[in-house]
C-alpha cells in the first residue's frame, strides 16, 4: 500500500483493515436486523410500583445479555402507558430493556412526570437487585435513559435537569409551557433526541419542539426529526418512515448508552433517514470530540480506564484465563506485547501522546495516552 500523497486516508485503511471496529455498524446492518423476542414483568411479577406513579410495565430482550441498558418512558396528559408501548417493544426487540410507567393522575404536570420518570429509575435499580428476577443482576444501572411522549417529553427534559446522571432522552413530540419557557429551564448536557411532526397541532413545532432544541446548550449533542405531514400521534410509532424514526432512535441509545462511537458519523450525516420522511434534520454532535464515558467498554466485556490515561491503564475482561495482549499505533504498526490475567494493569510510560488500540484475545478496543 503507497501511504504518501493519501496519508490520512491509509491511516484510515490500515485501522480497519487491523481492527474493524466498525466494519459491521453499516447503515444496511442497522436497518435490516433480526429482533429480539422479549418478553414483560408487571407488578404482579414483583416489579416494583414506586409512589411517584402508578403501574409500570417492564419490556426486556430474551437475549443472554448481561449487560442490558435500560430506558424509562412516561406517556403524556390524559393518556396511559400504552399510548408509548409500541416504542418499549421496539426498543426490547433490539436488546435494549424498556419500562413503560403511569401517572398517579392522568392529569399530573409535566414535573410531576419528571418525579415519576426518577422514580422509575429507582425501580430499574432495584429491580437489577431483586433475586427473583430473571433481570437478576443483568442491568447495566449505571446507563439509564429516560423519555416520553407531549408531557411527557417534556417531563424527560426537566429529569435531566434535575439528575445529570441520566445518560439519553427521547422526547416524542415534547411538551413544556412555551410562554414561560427559557433556556435555563433545559440547561443540561445529557444527550438529547427529538422526534416531531411537522403539522403537530397540540404541540406545534415552533412553540415546542423547536424551541427545545434551540433552548437546549450547544455544548449538548441533540438531534431533532421532524417527521414531514406528522401529527401529535405520528411520532408515537417507530416504524414511520418504514422504519426510519426507529432505526434512529436505536442508533442514538447505541451511541450514548452502549457507547459505541460507530454510529456517531450515521446519525450526524442523515444516512438513516433513507426514504427522506423528515421535513427537519438538525444536528448538533461532533463525533471527533465526543466524550461519552471516562471508561471505554467493548460488547465483548473488555474494559480499559482511565481515559485518557498517563502512566498505565486497568484492563478488565470475562475470562479467567491469562491472555495475550497487543498494542499498536493507528497506523497498525505492533509497539507492545505480553500476557495478562482478567483484572490487570498495563504499563504504558513508554508511549508518545496519541490513539492507540489495545487488542486482547479477539478483542480491540481504542484508548488515548495523555
């Protein structure tokens, strides 16, 4: 391979020849999947009912995946949660666990849905801990993310502002009081999707859904999909733009609640609005100083922290057997070797300032020396 005139982009070529990190996060591999059968729990399961809603239904993956990531939706005033119950069977069909809750009353104000989405949160947690379970100790309750429908999305936002701990919002066609609404009242940094209708008239884009992405900080990563001739309802299913909406949503809580940086550059060029159902696609995400953790984490249990890192970095993996290690510069080239065991440390004084790839067995996975 001559790397002289196109050196960036061998650089480009020789990563992902060594690595292919994201050779399978490809548009087509996204948008055609086999789902997941699932399953649900509800309070006669011994799913917990917490004080500030009312019943919840839990929808989660029939998958071996020990390491699931959680979403919590609250429907909006006057409806039930089964008006958000297509979006929880998508998202369990495509390995994420999704609870629906309801509202002490169908009439609670947006606040009042922030409390209960919260208060959801605390029913995932304790539900990881719960021994009868068949989620026993297979939530990742460290990546929650929240959402909801009209006040209900509205409700998501004021939860963020309210816990900076949650990881991802998807607010379907939000609601907040437009005549009082200001900038403070959405200043946080928690990731931010919105999905719209443009002809919406309960909550006509201009005075709400735009008006939260405008009112959300710069600084935060936020998507705005403004589904064209959409209603108040359109949104409300996954499946819109056959299918468009929902691939979108699911690349999003990949990328903040998996962490998996491949589908940064998807989302920020529009490639997954394939049949060009959005009358709006606003963006705000640049994926080349995108910070999403201070661990990276591979879907195959391999950890490494901190990063970046100075003098060494932890490596953890599933594996009780001692293993080979490799690191190399971008450009593919071997700088060291050796054998470590599952909770291990790694010297890494030697290395210049930069990117680099630590392989384990099979497994790679990217870190930055400070």
């Amino acid at each position: 391979m001559r790397c002289l005139a196109f050196a960036s982009v061998c650089v480009v070529l020789l990563v992902q020849n060594v690595f292919g990190q994201c050779d399978t996060v490809t548009v087509e591999n996204t948008i055609v999947y086999k789902p997941f059968d699932y399953d649900y729990l509800i309070e006669a399961d011994g799913l917990r009912n917490g004080p500030e809603y009312d019943q919840a239904t839990l929808y989660y993956p029939k998958n071996n995946d020990n390491n699931l990531k959680p979403i919590v939706l609250v429907p909006g005033h006057s409806a039930t949660q089964q008006s958000i119950s297509a979006w929880a069977k998508y998202l369990a069909s495509r390995g994420f666990i999704c609870m629906t809750i309801g509202t002490n009353s169908l009439w609670d104000f947006t606040d009042k849905r922030a409390d209960a989405l919260l208060d959801g949160m605390e029913t995932i947690r304790q539900e990881n801990n719960r021994s009868n379970s068949p989620l026993y100790q297979r939530i990742d309750t460290d990546q929650i993310a929240v959402g909801g429908w009209s006040m209900g999305g509205g409700g998501a936002q004021l939860a963020a502002k309210k816990d900076s701990k949650i990881k991802a919002i998807l607010a379907i066609a939000p609601w907040l009081r437009s005549s009082t609404l200001s900038e403070s009242d959405l200043d946080h940094n928690t990731p931010l999707l919105i999905i719209s209708g443009q002809i919406d008239p309960t909550s006509p884009p201009l005075l709400h859904a735009n008006l939260h992405y405008d009112y959300t900080p710069s600084s935060t990563s936020k998507l705005l999909f403004e589904i064209e001739l959409g209603d108040h309802y359109t949104p409300l299913y996954p499946s819109t733009g056959r299918g468009d909406v929902g691939n979108i949503a699911f690349a999003w809580f990949k990328l903040f609640l998996d962490e998996n940086k491949c589908y940064c550059d998807m989302l920020n060029s529009g490639s997954l609005d394939l049949n060009n159902k959005s009358s709006k696609y606003e963006i705000a995400l640049n994926c080349k100083t995108l910070n999403i953790d201070k661990t990276s984490k591979s879907s195959f249990n391999l950890n490494v922290y901190p990063v970046p890192a100075t003098n060494e970095i932890n490596v953890e993996f599933r594996s009780s057997k001692k293993t080979d290690y490799k690191i190399y510069n971008v450009f593919g080239q071997q700088l060291q070797n050796g054998i470590i065991k599952r909770h291990d440390k790694i010297n890494i004084e030697s290395l210049s300032h930069g990117i680099y790839y630590l392989k384990v067995g099979q497994t790679t996975i990217r870190f930055i020396k400070e």
